[in-house]
C-alpha cells in the first residue's frame, strides 16, 4: 500500500485490480452468473474507452487554436511590415522548427507588439506632415474656412518613400510660402515709401487690403487675391504720385517765374528750394517723405497764389523797374527818351486804377525794343564819338601835361606819363581826321534817316563844328607861343655870346634822363613785378633760351634807342642785366641770340641784394668783364647741375637743384623793395627755364619711377609690363 | 596792410587716423568728402564742423568724388570702384580694376564716373546700372604708364600717368585721345587740374614745379604756355625742393592754390603772374585743397604724403579756412595799363 501511494497511476490500477477484486468477492458472495459477470465487466470496460475519447479530442481542438494563432500572428507582421514597405522581419522557416506550438507563439507575439508601436509611430509621422500640408494649402488658398479636421492617412502605404513624398510636398508649399511672403513684403516696402512720400498713412491704407497686414508682428495674408489687391493699391498710389508730382511741378514752376519776375529774396526762396530742384525730377526720382503730401501741395499752392496776388500789387514797381530799365538804355546810347510824360501819365492811371499795369508793361517793353533796335543802328557813330572823347581828353590831358615843368623829373610811373604823352602825341595828330570821318558818316546817317543825329540831345555835327572852332583858335595860340620862344632862343644865343656857353634845354633833358631810367625806383619795380616767361624746355634749346630776352624789354629797347641813340649801349647792358633778376629767358621772340646776352643774365648771380646799381654809371669794358668772369662761374655751374641730375635718382622729392640757387634768391629779396607784409603782397612768380630733360642714364639701370602712394601701397609693376618701360 | 590773423583755419574734429589721399567740396552744400588710407571714406559738414557719416573700405581708398549731395564715388587701392549713398548708408560696386584705383572724377556733363587705375588704364562707369560690372562698365581705354592724376572740364578730360605722359580726350570721343603730350615739367606728374575756363591745365611735378598749358594748338595759343617754380626753400646756399601735391582753383576768380610738401598754401594769378598770397604753414604736407562751391571756404588736407617714407609725421589734420576776398582776387595793375 506505501508503495501505490507514490505513484497515483500505479495507485490507481492497485486500486482498480482491488475494486475488481473487491468485486469479484463481492460477486461471489452473490454468487452472480458468469454471463452476467461478462455483461458487468464489458460495461466497465465501453464506460473507460468514451472517457478516454473525449479527453482526445478535446486535446485535438486545443493544438488546432494554438496553430490558428500563430498563423494569424504571421498574417498581421506580414501585413504590417508590407504597409511599412519593410522586409519581414520574420519569416517561418517550417524546416527550422523552433519546437513545440507554444513556444513557437510565444516567441512571435513580442515581435508582433514592437511592430504595431513601430506602425503607430510612423502613422503619427504622417499625420504630422498633412496636417501641415493641409495648413499650407489653406494659406496659399485662403479658404476662409477652417480646416478641416478629417485627416484620412492611408493605412495600407505607410512607406517612407511616401513619407518622403509628402514632405516633399510640404517644402514646395513652404517655398512658395515664403516667395509669396516675400513678394507681400516687397510691395508692402514699395507701398511703404509710396506712402511716405505721399505723407499717407501707411498702415491704414495697408489694412484696407487686409487687415493682417498692418500688424508688423504678426502673420501675413499672402493669397493670391491679397497679392493683387496690393499690385492694385501701389498702382493707384503711383498714379496718385504721377498726379501730384506733375501738379508740383506745374506749381513750381510758376514759382520760378514768379521770382523771376519778382527777384524775391532769395531767403524767401529758400523755403521753397526743396521744392523747386524737382521741377525736372521723374517719377522715381522723387523719395524725400512728405515731398508729395497734401499739406506741401497746398502749402505751395498758397504761396504761388500769394505771390500772384504780390505780383499785381507790385506790377506798378515792375512798371517803373522796366522804365527804369528804358532810361538806362537811353542814357548808354546818348538818346534822350521820348515823351517821359506819356509814361508819367500811365503811371497815375495805374495808380488811380485806370489803365491796367500789364497793357503798361507791354508798351514799355515795346518801347525799349524800339530803343534798343535805334540804339544798333546808331552804334557806330557812338563806337566813333566814343574814340573821339577818348582822343579829345588825351588830347586835353596832353595840353595839361606839357604845361608842366617838372614833367622830366625822375619820379614814381614818369616812364608811364613819359609813354602815354608819347600815345597822346600820335592820337592828337590823328585828331582831324577822325574828326572828318565821323562828320561824313553822322551826315550820311542823317540823310539816310531823314532826322538829326542826336548826342545827349545835342546834334553832333553842331558839336563837331564847335570843335573844329575851338581847335583852331588853339592852333593859332600855340603859333604864337612858339615865336615866343623862338624869340627866347635869340635872347639866349646872345646871352651866350656874351658869357660862355651855357646847356641847351635839349642837352638838360637828356642828363636828365640817365639818372631817372637807371635809379631803380618804380620802372625797375614794374619790370620785376610783372611776370616773368619762360618757355618750357625743348629737347635742344638749353643755351638757347635763356639767351633770349623778352619782347617788352626788346620793345622798350628800340623806343628808348629812339629817343635817344647815345644812350643805348649803356642802357642795354644795364637792363639787361636787371632783367636777370627775375627773368631767366623767354623764347619765340625776335630777337638775336648773342652768346653774350646769355650770360650777362647770369650778372646778377653775383651781386648781394640791396647792392647799389652803379654798374650802370661805369664804363662799359669794366661791365664786360665782369661778365667774363661771370660766363667762365656760370658754365661750371651749369656742368654741375648736370651731373648732378645724372647722379639724383628721380625719387628724391626734396632733393636740391644748385643752378636754381642763386635764380631764386634774387628776384624774391631784390624784387619788392617795400614788402612790410610779404604775404599779402603779390610776388612774381619765379618762372625761370627748366634745364633740359636730359635724361640720365642711371634711369636705365634704377627702379621704376613710383609715385608716394605706389611705394606706400607697396605696389610694383609686374615683371613683363617692366620690361616694356625700360624699352621706352 | 592790415593786419592778417595768422591762422590756419579751423580744424575739423574727428579727422582720419591715417594719410588724407583727398578731400572735395559738395558742388551742392558746404558737405566736405575725405578719403583716407585708414580705410575710411567721410562726409563732414564743414560749416558745422561734424562728422556726418563714415564708411570702411576693403583697401585704402585713394581717392573720391561727389555724385550729388546725398551720394559719392571712390576709389580704392583693393581694386574697385564703389558707389555709396551717405543717407541710406549704401554702397553698391561699380566695377573693379586690375590693380589699385588712384583717381576718380565724375562728369556732369555726360553721367559718367571716369576712373583711372595703376593698371594702366581709365575705365567709364554709368553710375545708374549698378548691380553688376557688365551692365556699369561703358568702356576700357588703355593708357601708356600708370594712371597718377585726372581732370575735367565740360567735355575735355586731362590724364596724367606715370613716365610724364598727358593725353587730353573729349569724353564724346574716348576712342583715342584728342591730344598726346609730353609733361612740360622734367620731373614726375603729381596733380593735373583744368582752368575753369576751359582753356587749359596747370600741371604740378614732384619737383617745386607747376606748368600752365593750353589746349589750343597754334602757335599764338602754345606761345601763352609758361612754368614757374615754387614751394622751395632756400637753406644754407642750397635750394630744398618740395613736391607740389595739389591744385585747386578758385570757382569764381579763376585764380589757383598750390599745396606743397612744405606745409605751404601759395595763392597764385596765372593771368597777372603773380602770387597773390601764401597762407602761414601748416604742421606737414599739404595732400589735398579744395574750394567749396562758392570760393568762401578752402579746405587744406595737411597730413604726411609719404614722400620720404615711413617715419615719424605729426598727425593727419584737415583745416577749413574762410577765404578773403583780398586773397584770392586778381590784382588790378597798379597803374593803367597805357598798352591797348
């Protein structure tokens, strides 16, 4: 019995063979047929075998679930991953079978749950990007609506090629988001300034397009409709411009004439400036703000009204301005205006009212091109009596100046007088015949005309007549003055018969005349203080031209010789030398080029300022040596500037120029005697000859010339660029 | 005489921390413009003496020039030509060179900015296509030495290069200049700038030098041509000769003022021959002078030109004086003139 108890199967037919023991005893007991028995034992037996089936067959179904569960399984992963466009992850591989059923579902549901996470996620993802792309679409269509809720993703491709599609699509709809933005911005920026200059109100005129504009934070409205709509407002607001601006200038324009007309200070102007220097502007150029605003239209529309309404009231100064102007004319062309009266009486009337001011003005302005075209055809014999004046008072002049005794003396500008007395002479001996001429022609005119030549109300051929009177009752005075002195000139040779000799006024005048051209004084100051020439140097000219001395100085040669001859050696020699105070040479003049000149320039080189110009009272052999030995100084110097040129690199910006030396100083200390505050006082400029370019021949082995700011930059000329300098 | 006030004008505050390379008068306000080799080009208001705007260039920037009031060009030394527009702070590119652009001048005769370059070349910009060189460039011309020094006048443009060339070109006709010259001056070009009139040129060399030319080519027209020296100083027998570094002319008289290394402002009449007057010096070179548009105001660039190279310089410093009236007036001869 311990021994069935350990095991229940055992137990169990222990039990079963003792039940059937215990029958069979009890049977006995009984005593029951054998058949009956039989019959007992089979039932036991028919009742065993139904138990056993059942058990069988309810196994049976519970493997055929297990199986349908595993299938499903695999079926929902297949389609999972075919909706992710995946390769299974797990494919059943029936020949590596995993073992029992159960095993084999357990090991396929944690793959089937990470899955649907996974499909879960990437449905999210969709759903993510069409609501965007559907956002989008919204903003670009500006369907008022909202948007619609309903987001249907299509479960069966969930793929990320679809995935990438969609999102594909939300970037194209961004970009053109923000194309459209920026097209809004960019007519807003232009609708911005348009305002600006229009002084609108930019935000207002904005929010009639669409409200959401005018909030500079917030999201734009960038539809289609709200593109155009602002297209449409910067068109309107352009033409308003166009409008404006023309009106503007149309003003302005008359403003112009107005001050014209006017002369209107020009602080009165000023106010105004900004909007007259558009008068000729184009549309886009105009962006000042407010230039076009209502208040600056009306603003100038007031004042040119204002000025109109001056303008009448000041039509009676126009009037007399104009008069005014008629007079002027009038009296330059020795005309005496006609009937000042008439005008006189105009003049009340419009003060009274009577006549208007404009018809005035146009009779005058009538009158003074009537004036004006008398004036040119009386302008010949004006140009003719004008020299006539002219000669008239030199002549008169002349008189006055021979009169004077001391006119010989030495003193400030007595060449000056000297020369214009010479000019009077010449003028008054062409006196009558300019006075003929102009007789001839002022009566032709007349008769040409049929009326008088007037001169300041004077007939001029009565004027001339007069003249010719006059002059010949002065020739006649100035005959008897000249048997006077010849009777003087009798008295004096007696006189001098009896005494000894005594000078002629003639020999006088001409001792006279030494001192007063050699003192320095004023002739010596003009000649240094006009300027001095000189040609710019040619290739070969480099003795050449400073041997040649000026015109003036040729010129006032040949007059002086005239006057008198025994002077003009000496005088020569001596101006010249002064010349080379401050002139170096001027060439192109028609004068020899003697060797010596040359270098009787160099004199002064050796003279310290403020030295007496006595040479000029010494011999003239004394003079030229000097000079000698001047020529033998100035050619060392010459050579010496030339070497050095060789030797100086051009680079050398302060470098000194030894022949200019002593050029230079001179004229600068000798040349203005009186200089209390040189710097105000004009100073020749020192023009003197540039030695000529030779060019050294270092050139050719030194760098190339670089300006300051080449060498500063540290700029250099590429190799093959230098190459071809060296050549030239 | 009376009694000048020796001053040197008023200084501007905040100049350029580097050399002046020039400095140009609005033709429109007293609007002063400054290009530096700090690399900086500035607008002051002269009048008021302020510092009205700055821009940085790439480069040094060698030279500059007015467009109108509100607008500029300038040249630079890292090879190109900018436009700015000082009240929006913009500068757009022209166009660039092959190297270093020395000068630029701007014609209002024909809308065009003319640029001149060590490159050996001028170049013509239409300021108005501005978004690229191809659209701005309207022609290259070839020069035979690197471009120093260029001036206008109405049509006529005067270029001054290296190895003393000068070639005179009518703007109408850039093909080939209308004149090819030689300097008159034997020594290299600093500065070329046209009468007012029209008629000439004067051209100032490195050597204390300045030459007064005529376009005209007769021989009546060529025999007015003269020179004359100046901006030298006498020192123990020796002369010292300075670099004339620039011209300017007076808008309305006509008269001139020359700036020297010297650190002196001479006032000169071509016509008469004369020197009006010489300002007191300044503490070093004068690099750059410039009337304002109504010949009141002279502005003087003194700052270090370079011309001996690096070394020690007192600072860079630009000065706006009044002008008198005496100054810069030709002198009327001191007696009448008995000549016709």
């Amino acid at each position: 019995m311990s021994n069935g108890q350990s095991d229940p199967l055992l137990q169990m037919e222990t039990t079963c063979g003792s039940l059937l023991y215990e029958l069979q005893i009890i049977w006995d007991e009984v005593g029951e047929s054998d058949a009956e028995r039989d019959r007992m034992l089979l039932e036991l037996e028919r009742e065993c075998l139904e138990v056993y089936r059942r058990k069988v067959d309810q196994a049976n179904r519970c493997r055929a679930q297990i199986r349908q569960a595993i299938a499903d399984s695999e079926a929902e992963l297949a389609a999972i991953c075919s909706a992710m466009g995946e390769r299974p992850v797990h494919i059943r591989q029936s020949d590596q079978n995993l073992g029992n059923l159960k095993e084999e579902l357990r090991a396929i549901l944690p793959q089937i749950e990470e899955m649907r996470k996974r499909k879960c996620d990437r449905k999210n993802q969709f759903v993510e990007v069409l609501e965007q792309i559907q956002k989008l679409k919204h903003e670009l269509s500006n369907s008022s609506g909202y948007i619609s809720t309903t987001l249907v993703v299509d479960e069966a491709d969930l793929s990320l090629r679809k995935l990438e599609e969609l999102q594909r699509e939300m970037l194209a709809l961004q970009n053109e988001k923000s194309e459209r933005l920026k097209q809004v911005l960019d007519h807003l920026n232009s609708l911005n300034s348009l305002c600006l200059v229009l002084g609108m109100d930019f935000k207002q005129t904005v929010s009639e397009v669409h409200p959401s504009l005018g909030d500079p934070e917030g999201s734009k409205n960038i539809s289609h409709d709200t593109i155009q709509q602002l297209a449409a407002a910067i068109q309107k607001l352009r033409e308003i411009k166009i409008q404006r601006m023309q009106r503007l200038q149309d003003l302005a324009m008359s403003l112009l004439q107005l001050w014209n007309l006017m002369d209107t200070p020009l602080e009165e102007q000023q106010v105004f400036q900004k909007v007259t220097c558009n008068v000729a502007a184009s549309e886009n150029e105009i962006v000042e703000p407010n230039m076009l605003s209502i208040d600056i239209i009306t603003f100038v529309e007031k004042e040119v009204s204002r000025l109109e309404e001056l303008k009448t009231s000041k039509m009676k100064e126009l009037v007399l301005k104009k008069k005014s102007e008629l007079e002027d004319i009038c009296r330059k062309t020795h005309l005496i205006p006609e009937t000042d009266s008439s005008l006189d009486i105009a003049i009340e009337a419009i003060e009274s009212g009577a006549v208007d001011a404009t018809y005035v003005l146009e009779k005058i302005e009538v009158e003074i091109a009537k004036v004006k075209e008398e004036a040119f055809s009386r302008k010949d014999i004006l140009d003719k009596v004008e020299k006539w004046m002219v000669a008239c008072e030199e002549e008169s002049w002349l008189e006055e100046y021979n009169r004077d005794e001391n006119r010989y003396n030495a003193g400030r500008g007595a060449h000056l007088t000297l020369k214009r007395a010479e000019k009077a002479r010449v003028l008054v001996n062409k006196l009558p015949t300019i006075v003929d001429a102009l007789a001839s022609k002022t009566s032709s005119w007349e008769n040409e005309r049929g009326i008088e030549f007037t001169y300041d109300g004077v007939r001029l051929l009565s004027m001339l007549e007069e003249y010719n009177i006059l002059r010949q009752e002065k020739e006649q005075e100035r005959k008897r003055q000249r048997d006077q002195k010849k009777l003087q000139g009798q008295l004096l040779a007696e006189q001098e018969a009896l005494y000894g000799s005594k000078p002629s006024p003639m020999k006088n005048q001409s001792t006279k005349k030494g001192p007063r051209l050699s003192c320095g004084g004023a002739s010596n100051r003009r000649l240094s203080l006009g300027g001095t020439i000189l040609q710019t140097p040619k290739h070969d000219m480099l003795h050449s031209t400073k041997a040649t001395p000026n015109t003036r100085h040729a010129k006032k040669n040949d007059r002086l010789s005239h006057d008198n001859p025994t002077r003009d050696d000496r005088f020569q020699a001596m101006s010249s030398g002064r010349r080379g105070l401050d002139i170096a040479g001027l060439p192109l003049k028609p004068h020899s080029l003697n060797p010596t000149n040359a270098h009787e320039i160099e004199l002064p080189i050796m003279r310290k300022p403020f030295s007496p110009i006595s040479s000029t009272d010494s011999s003239k052999s004394k003079a030229t040596n000097i000079l000698e030995d001047l020529n033998t100084k100035h050619n060392e110097m010459l050579q010496k500037t030339l070497t050095s040129n060789n030797t100086s690199p051009f680079t050398t910006p302060s470098k000194t120029i030894s022949t200019m030396d002593e050029e230079n100083r001179t004229p600068k200390t000798m040349a203005i005697p009186m200089p209390s505050t040189p710097s105000t006082v004009s100073v020749p400029m020192l023009t003197a000859i540039t030695p000529a370019p030779c060019v050294p021949k270092s050139m050719e082995d030194e760098d190339i010339e670089y300006s300051f700011e080449e060498r500063r930059a540290g700029f250099v000329l590429p190799k093959d660029h230098r190459k071809s300098l060296v050549q030239i | 005489m009376t009694a000048v006030p020796q001053s040197t004008g008023r200084e501007l505050t905040s100049p350029p921390t580097d050399g002046i390379s020039n400095l140009r008068f609005s033709n429109h306000s007293d609007n002063l413009l400054v290009s530096s080799w700090d690399k900086s080009v500035r607008l002051y208001d002269a009048s008021a003496n302020a510092l009205r705007g700055e821009f940085m260039h790439g480069g040094a920037v060698l030279d500059c020039c007015f467009h109108d009031d509100s607008s500029g060009f300038t040249a630079c030394a890292d090879h190109t030509v900018r436009r700015l527009v000082f009240n929006h702070s913009r500068e757009d590119i022209l166009g660039r060179h092959d190297a270093p652009v020395r000068c630029i001048e701007y014609s209002y005769a024909t809308g065009q900015v003319i640029t001149g370059s060590w490159d050996k070349t001028l170049k013509c910009w239409d300021p108005r296509g501005a978004s690229g060189q191809e659209r701005s460039l309207i022609g290259t011309y070839t020069q035979p030495e690197r471009v120093y020094s260029l001036s206008l006048v109405g049509n006529r443009l005067v270029v001054a290069t290296a190895g003393r060339h000068v070639n005179v070109y009518d703007l109408r006709n850039m093909n080939q200049p209308e004149q090819r010259r030689e300097s008159s001056l034997k020594y290299q070009t600093r500065c070329v700038r046209c009468y007012p009139n029209g008629t000439g040129y004067a051209l100032s060399s490195v050597e204390g030098r300045v030459a007064m030319e005529f376009f005209d080519l007769s021989e009546a027209g060529q025999s007015k041509k003269y020179a004359f020296k100046c901006h030298r100083k006498s020192e123990a027998g020796r002369d010292i000769v300075y670099p004339v570094n620039s011209i300017a002319f007076h808008p309305i008289y006509g008269t001139f003022a020359t700036g020297g290394c010297d650190g002196y402002v001479n006032v000169w009449d071509g016509n008469n021959k004369k020197r009006l007057y010489q300002y007191p010096k300044y503490p070093t070179s004068i690099a750059a002078l410039s009337f304002s548009r109504d010949g009141r105001l002279l502005a003087v660039a003194s700052s270090y030109t370079y011309e001996e190279g690096d070394k020690p310089h007192e600072p860079d410093a630009i000065f706006v004086r009044s002008v008198n009236e005496v100054e810069v007036k030709p002198k009327p001869k001191m007696l009448p003139n008995p000549a016709t």
